[in-house]
C-alpha cells in the first residue's frame, strides 16, 4: 500500500476537514512567500483536493 493509499484512507469521511486543512496550508504558504507564487498554490491546492476530496468551499 503506498503512502497516497493510506493517506486516502485515513481521510475517508473527513473530506471537509482536509478541504480545511488544504486551504489554510496554502493560506499559510501565500503569506510567507508574499503572494509571489499564488498561482502555483492555487494549482497545489486544487489537485490536493482533487486527491483527497474536496470538502466544502467556503464562498469568495
């Protein structure tokens, strides 16, 4: 089983809260790097989801 498997796995029924999790990472990532590279994390953050659900989207 490769690390993306149990990943998954442990994730099942929490799709929200790794939503959550994935948006304040690349929250995070926006503020230290001072927005030069949100493209690339809005890329990041939309496969991660992809991968592990997508939660629920907060409205913008």
């Amino acid at each position: 089983m490769s690390m993306m498997d149990k990943l998954k796995s442990m994730l099942k029924g929490h799709e929200d809260q790794a939503g959550r999790g994935v948006d304040r990472t690349g929250d995070t990532v926006d503020k230290k790097t001072q927005g030069r590279y949100e493209d690339q994390v809005d890329t990041a953050q939309d496969r991660m989801k992809d991968q592990f659900g997508r939660g629920e989207q907060p409205p913008q």
